[in-house]
C-alpha cells in the first residue's frame, strides 16, 4: 500500500532521528507538492511527529491548512523550491558531524570515496545568517539556484534537496559518512583524494547505469 504523504514525512523523519541526524527538536523536512508544500510545524521532534504536527503551507510561506505554526525555516523551503523545479522535497537538519565541518567553515569538496564523487563535486558553505531570517533563505536559495544540491549552513546545519524524501534521505547518509570516513582518515594520517582522473571514470560508469 502507497504511503500517504504525511506517512511518507513521518516515516523518513523517524529514519532521520533513528540515525541520530535530527537531534532534539531540531530541523525540518518538506514536500512539494502541486501547489503548495507540506512541512513539520515548529518544535517538533523527528521521531515523534504525528499527522497534525505536518503542515500546509503556500509558496510565500502562509500557513493553508493545520493547527500548528510551520517550521521556522519555511521560507527556506519555499526559496529552493521557487529555484529549483526537478527538486520535490527536502530535508534541514543539524546533525552533529555534519555540523562540525559547518562551525569550522570547511565546505566538502576532496573525492575520497566513490559515491561521494559522483553525486557531488563539492558541498559549499552559505556564509552564517541568523537561523530563520528571510537573509538565510534568500542567499541558500541562489546557491541551489547555481546547481548545488545540498550546502552546509555556516554554524548551523546541513540543507539537502532531491527528486523525493527517499533519496533526501540516502545521499543525506551518504554525506554524514562522507564526513565520518573523513574524521577516522585524518586520525590515521591524512584522507588521500581519489585522482581526477579516476574521479571522471567513476562518473561515467554511473552515467552508463
């Protein structure tokens, strides 16, 4: 049976906390849809979310339909969609490794494993606007508007956006090891880069499949 898409939300959010992305009641997740957005009211957590705690909202950000206040970062959302047709859902959140590299201002760009390299060239850094501010969202906007899928939110989080939440999800996971693997080969000496060369090949395998 097809999941609704308020089950969808609620099963990928769970997902989310159950990988220890979504700490507390941190971050977000959203869904396009034809025209409007659904996405989690403020102050929810991941892995508790219910149907009512999943709102309704336009593209300028006014609340359509729920009793609860829509995320903070609604505008956000609303900004990337504006930008970006072939994206249909999105996920915000502040996952502690991922963070790591956000507070140190080191955007992810060295192709140390293959997945990584032919999903992203790099994932930049949005320089820090306060948390919820139509600046943060404007500027996180242009960056998805120049062709980035996901960019590191200065001293915040993470911002990802895909066709659907399912993939969302797996090249969200795909980063958080991305940045674990990184942390471990520093420890053992220094991450070692995948050569250029071998970084295109990888690209055209995938472009084959």
């Amino acid at each position: 049976m097809e999941l609704s898409q308020k089950e969808n939300i609620i099963y990928w959010a769970k997902r989310l906390y159950q990988r220890q992305m979504s700490p507390s009641t941190s971050g977000n997740i959203s869904i396009k849809t034809k025209n409007s957005i659904l996405i989690t009211a403020s102050g929810t957590c991941a892995n508790d979310l219910e149907k009512d705690d999943i709102v309704l909202i336009d593209f300028n950000g006014n609340l359509v339909e729920g009793n609860k206040k829509p995320s903070s970062e609604k505008i956000m959302h609303c900004e990337i969609y504006t930008k970006r047709d072939d994206i249909g859902a999105i996920i915000h959140c502040h996952c502690p490794v991922l963070c790591a590299w956000s507070v140190a201002n080191a955007p992810m760009k060295m192709p140390i494993l293959p997945d990584f390299a032919v999903l992203f060239d790099e994932i930049p850094i949005v320089p820090y606007y306060c948390p919820s501010t139509i600046e943060l969202a404007q500027v996180t906007g242009e960056y998805f508007e120049d062709g980035c899928n996901a960019v590191l939110l200065q001293n915040h989080g993470i911002v990802l956006g895909a066709v659907n939440l399912k993939e969302a999800f797996y090249q969200l996971d795909l980063i958080r090891a991305y940045a674990e693997t990184w942390f471990g080969a520093e420890i053992l000496g220094g991450a070692k880069p995948i050569r250029k060369k071998e970084v295109e090949e990888l690209r055209q395998l995938y472009r084959k499949k």
